[in-house]
C-alpha cells in the first residue's frame, strides 16, 4: 500500500470530532507525507524582520529536510532561499543566523549574491553560464514585522492572512522592537500533538499555575461565542485608543484580542509590566493579549510591554523543535527598563509544562489501548478546527497528487447517514 493509500485510509477512519488515528501521531512514514503535504506546501511563520536589520544578515531554518535561508538585500528587501548550493547541492549557511555580503559555499567557494544570483564559480568550463545557476526561492511575506515562508510555488493565497492579521497586529509595533531572547525546546512529541496543545486551554487551570496569574479562567467557555459585558467594555476601551479586536478568522489563521485578569496588564507572574518601555501604540499598556495563530506551525501573542511568539518544526515523527521567542522595545535596556528573568518566566514555565503534557500525550497515545477520543466542542473547538485543517490540507494534497477535487471534512460529515 503506498503513502498515500494508507493515508486515505487513515483520514477515512477518523470519526468527525474525534483525535487523530494512531498512526497519525506516530508512524515515521506519516510525518513524511506531513513533510510534502503541509510543511513543503503552507505558510510557515520563521522569524521577525527585526532579527534582520542590515544588509547581508541571515536566519536559517530547515523544513523537513530543506534548509533555507531568510536575508535582507541592499535594497532593504527580505528574501527567502534554498540553502542549497546550484553546483553539487552543499548546505550554503550553516549557521542559525549571521551576516555575509556574499553567500559562499562552504565545499567549492561558488558565491552568490543577495539576490541569490551566482557570482563566481571558479574554474568551470566555458559553456558554463552562472546565470543559468541562481537560488532557488521560496515564497516569502512579511505582516507587520513577522516573516512567514512557503517553499511551494503553489502557496496558499496568503491576502487573507494578511488581511486578517496586519490590523490587529500593525499597532504593536514590531518593527520598532528588539528581540530580547529565544529559547529552543526538544519536545518528544509528535508536531501534531504540540499544537494540539497550543490551541486550547482546557488544561490550564490545573497545569499552567503561572499563566493562570494573567489569563482569565476561560477553559470552560469559547469566550467569543458569546461575548460578556468584561469584554464587550475591554474591546471599547481598546477601540477607543485605536487598537482593532477582531476576532478574524479564516481558512488558515485566527486572530483575536481579549482581556486579561482583572487589574493584570501583562503576562507576567504579578501581572505587572516586565518592561518600562511599552512597544507600539498600546498607551499604558492595559491592552490585553493580542494573539494571531497561523495553521500549522505558530501561536504568538502581543500584550502592552513586549510580544511572544512560539514556533513549531517537526524534526521526527515523535520529536518537534519548539522556538520560542520575546520581543521587547528596541531601546529598552536590560537591567534598567526590563529584568530578563521576569520577562520570560511566565512563557517559560508554561513552554515546559506544555513540553511535558505532550509527550505525556505522546506516551499514551503509542500504547495498544489507544483509540481516538471527542474533542468537547466547549473548550476545545480550535484544537478541532487544526484538527479538521490538517486532514482538509492532507485529502486536498493526495486529491492533487491523484488530479482529482478533494472531499472536506464538512461535506463528509453531511453526507454522513
Ligand atoms: S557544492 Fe557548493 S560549491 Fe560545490
Ligand atoms: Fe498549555
């Protein structure tokens, strides 16, 4: 049975409302079809434009197995690239960020420019014609500040996200911002299982003690199917200074603002300010979280004094690289306008009580007792829609591969008896 059968096979079997089969968060050969179906072909949040002010500086990244690298040119403009040379195909940056005027291969010295454009290859035979032997791209678009790539000419269209996110997210300031810290988690988990758990706070109230000191207790209710009157006012006053409150949605992605604890202004443990220095047009900084989640690999959210942003890469089908980073005003100052410890505490712990909850997740789901339980509709309706997003995304790829129209979830569920 080929990959792709056997996938079929495993959406096929998966009960509308229900986790995932076994396999799905499991088997070795499922996270390569998850490679070419969703990280190879979607939008994949990697970095901030701030992690490349100059000329020449670079972030990599590697998705599934392609590395890739993220630049800024001359010209101010950010680029996105293979990371793999046009001559026998060496890994040209191999470092996880840096600054060069050229990019040179580290095995023959081919050079390429900013543009990707090769420069020099030396000793090559006169036929050879270095414009034929340029970078190969990848998509890349930048939303107010947050660089996202796609390595697939065939992207998603990405204006809704724009569209959805840049106004809520355009306020916050982040190409005024510096990033403070990242922190780097091996989760032994499957990807899945990971953002899974970052789309619901069914289990906060009993294991994120910390987070809880900010959020509402709002694991028992989808606080925007209902607005109550502490947010309908929270999102006044928010409008009031000029700050959008969504929520917005669409195919792959939400966004929303919402209110914090009473009398809490940040994420922090005492629900104070870590940083003096506020970050965008967020007056006091009483403006709650602004959180945005891009399908399948992010969550982040902006509140008045710095932004969070939390990255997901698949590095085996039971181990996933979580990045995790902070980012504050450009001219704050560590040690006068913001203790580092106090900063990331709160996101830190809460990193590694969600690290543990998913590979305690990932323990239980590879016994022989496993089957697929409910989502409850109440606290974990995102966790369904990631859920439902996934098995979408992966029918409409086997549909492609095979040149016929993809069957959704929801025209499955209706043409259920
Ligand atoms: S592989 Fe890059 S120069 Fe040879
Ligand atoms: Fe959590």
């Amino acid at each position: 049975m080929t990959i792709m059968d056997r996938m079929q096979t495993l959406l096929g079997d998966r009960a509308p409302g229900h986790s995932l089969p076994q396999a799905l968060y499991a088997d070795p050969a499922v996270l390569d079809f998850d490679i070419q179906a969703i990280f190879n072909r979607h939008w994949l949040q990697a970095g901030l434009e701030i992690e490349i002010p100059k000329a020449g500086d670079y972030i990599t990244m590697t998705v599934g197995q392609s590395p890739i690298v993220i630049l800024r040119n001359e010209q101010g403009g950010i680029s996105a690239f293979f990371n793999s040379c046009r001559h026998r195909g060496a890994q040209i940056c191999t470092e996880e960020r840096g600054h060069a005027n050229r990019l040179v291969c580290p095995y023959h010295q081919w050079t390429y420019d900013l543009h990707g454009q090769l420069l020099r290859a030396g000793r090559m035979q006169e036929s050879f014609d270095p414009k034929d032997y340029r970078l190969r791209p990848a998509r890349i678009e930048c939303v107010a500040g947050v660089i996202f790539v796609c390595l697939s000419e065939a992207a998603p269209d990405f204006a809704p996200i724009r569209a959805g996110i840049e106004p809520l997210l355009g306020p916050h300031d982040l190409r005024n911002g510096k990033l403070a810290y990242t922190a780097t988690l091996v989760e032994r988990a499957n990807w899945k299982l990971v953002m899974e758990n970052a789309r619901e706070c069914y289990h906060c109230r009993a294991r994120h003690l910390q987070l809880m000191h900010s959020f509402r207790d709002f694991s028992t209710q989808d606080i925007y199917q209902e607005p109550e009157p502490w947010l309908i006012d929270f999102w006044a006053r928010c409008a009031a200074r000029g700050l959008k409150n969504g929520p917005v949605r669409g195919k792959d992605f939400e966004a929303g603002r919402f209110a914090l604890a009473d009398g809490v202004v940040s994420i922090t443990i005492d629900g104070k300010s870590a940083v003096t220095k506020k970050l965008g047009a967020v007056g006091d900084g009483d403006v709650g979280t602004m959180w945005w989640a891009v399908q399948p690999n992010c969550f982040n959210h902006a509140v008045g004094d710095y932004t969070f942003l939390f990255q997901a890469m698949p590095t085996g089908p039971q181990e996933t690289v979580v990045t995790a980073k902070w980012i504050v005003n450009k001219d704050a100052v560590e040690g006068v306008d913001y203790d580092l410890a106090r900063l990331i505490e709160v996101w830190n712990s809460t990193n590694n009580e969600d690290r543990w909850l998913a590979e305690n997740n990932q323990r239980g789901i590879n016994s022989i007792a496993y089957v697929p339980g409910p989502y409850s509709e109440i606290t974990e309706a995102r966790v369904l829609r990631f859920v439902d997003w996934y098995c979408d995304a992966s029918r409409a790829f086997i549909a492609e591969q095979r040149g016929q129209q993809p069957v959704h979830a929801f025209a499955r569920a209706r043409a259920a008896p």
